[in-house]
C-alpha cells in the first residue's frame, strides 16, 4: 500500500472577503475530488482572504499509479488562472516506513 500527499500553498487573486474565497478554493477542491477521486480538503489560512493551502490525499496499491494521479492533480492546480500556486509539498509513504 502506498499513500500519497499534496499540499498546495495558493495565492488567490482579486478576493476581498471570505465569501469571495469560498467560491474560488472549493471549485478547485471539488474538481480534484471528482477528477481524480482523492481526498481533498481547504486545511490552512482559512481566515485569511487571499491565501489558501489545500491538502490531498490518495491510496493507492501501484507505486507508479499513485505518482501519476499526483502530478495529475499538481497541474490541475497550477494551470487555474484565479490562483497563483506558491509551492508544492508532496509526501510519499510507502510498504517500508
């Protein structure tokens, strides 16, 4: 069994409340949940209008699998025109740790 994390720290454009940031960040996280069928989350600066960091998890059985829908989700992210993606944090747990 392998199991596979992301954590997108974002910058959202032109937001001026927390209303505004809901209709941004949870297209996004909805998309990555059907798309992908991952566990996908809003997990950090959630008072803050225009940060966001979205968390993602997946498990999967085939190492390569797991790899694969990661980088999938990773350019999701990075091609939405309403956020900047200021990093990346992948984690990977495999059958040894």
């Amino acid at each position: 069994m392998y199991v596979g994390t992301l954590s997108f720290d974002l910058l959202l454009g032109d937001v001026r409340s927390l209303k505004e940031k809901r209709s941004v960040v949870r297209p996004i996280v909805a998309e990555l949940q059907r798309k992908y069928a991952v566990s996908a989350a809003e997990v950090d600066h959630m008072d803050l209008h225009r940060r966001a960091v979205i968390g993602l998890a997946l498990v999967s059985g085939d190492a390569g699998h797991l790899s694969d829908i990661l980088d999938r989700c990773e350019r999701l992210v990075a091609a939405r025109p309403e956020v900047e993606l200021l990093s990346v944090r992948r984690r990977f747990h495999g059958e040894d740790d």
